[in-house]
C-alpha cells in the first residue's frame, strides 16, 4: 500500500511540476536554473519516448500500451515479491511512476 501511495504522491508532483514549467519557462528557450551549472528545468515537447524514440504518426498509441503493460508488470512484480530488494523495489516504483506521468502527457496532450 506504501508503494502505491508514493508512487501516486509521484505522478502528482510529475504533473504539477510540467504545468508549472509550462507557465513559466519559454516553449524551446527558456532555461530556468535550479542549481547553477548543475540542475536547470527547460520547456521542451517531445512526442516520443527517450531521445525522441516512438515519436510521430501512430507511434503514440505504441508508447501508451508500452507503459501500460510496463505498469502492470512493475505491479505484478511488486506483490508477487519478484523483486525482492528494498532499493530495486523502490527503483521500480518511482521508475514506473515517471512512466505513468508520462503517459499520461501523451493521453492528454500528444507529448
């Protein structure tokens, strides 16, 4: 129960955190600095998966059934005791989390 509570506390902060990029950060310019030379946020849309991976035409409904038969594997996994350790179990829900968020951008917005 713990690991869906994060995992969803996750997605939200996921999710707030690109709106709130949205409506601060300049479309493909802007660069906002968290940290100088070591963490900045930028606004930039991507249609695809990693590096532009899955991206255009129908690519979309791909990376959709990709993430959720991912989801459903990182959840089988998890309450089948499959990944046993602490770190690889916490790995896997955040990892699956980033993924949902993701998804849910393409379901929303195509990017």
């Amino acid at each position: 129960m713990l690991y869906a509570i994060v995992a969803l506390l996750v997605i939200i902060l996921d999710q707030w955190l690109k709106y709130w990029v949205a409506g601060n950060i300049a479309l493909n310019s802007g660069v906002k600095e968290l940290i100088p030379g070591v963490l900045s946020l930028v606004n930039i849309h991507n249609e695809g998966a990693a590096f532009g991976f899955l991206s255009g035409g129908n690519a979309r409904i791909y990376f959709i059934i990709i993430c959720g038969v991912f989801t459903v594997a990182v959840i089988v996994a998890l309450a089948t005791n499959f990944i046993s350790g602490s770190l690889g179990r916490w790995s896997a829900v955040f990892i699956m989390a980033g993924g949902v968020g993701n998804c849910i951008d393409r379901i929303l917005y195509g990017f």
